[in-house]
C-alpha cells in the first residue's frame, strides 16, 4: 500500500467510527467490502452516510444495515 492509500483507509475507518460504527460493525464492513479502504471519505462516503441520516437511518441502525449489506457504501447515490 502506497502511503497515500493508507492515509485514505485511516480516513474511511475514522469517518464510519465518527459516524457511530462499533469496532465490530467496521470490522464487518472491511471484511464484506474491502473497497470501503479505497474510499475518498469527504466525497466517496460522507455524502452516502448522511443520505442515509438524512432517510432517518441512525446510530446503532445505520451501523447495522451498513455492516449487513456494505456494498451500500459504493453505490452511486447520483443515479438513485
């Protein structure tokens, strides 16, 4: 891994632990989808997390229904 890939999976860790993710449900995500490391965090899943918020998906249900099905993470909100 090249140092700026690394600085980006830090990132994408960081923003789904400040988001309310348990350690379990990252490591769940990582596990499921392992692209989620590659994610620009500001602009690849931010803006997918806080649709989600914005649906009334919180806390401990977003962190569920993301660990469950984390390819939610890659889609491409733009085409929904």
């Amino acid at each position: 891994m090249t140092c700026r890939s690394v600085h980006t999976a830090r990132e994408a860790i960081k923003l789904l632990r400040e988001s309310g993710f348990s350690e379990e449900q990252v490591r769940k995500i990582i596990t499921k989808y392992p692209g989620v490391l590659a994610s620009n965090a500001d602009w690849g899943l931010k803006p997918k997390i806080e649709l989600f918020k914005t649906m009334g998906i919180t806390g401990k249900d977003l962190g569920s229904l993301i660990s469950k099905v984390p390819r939610l993470l890659g889609c491409n909100i733009d085409k929904i």
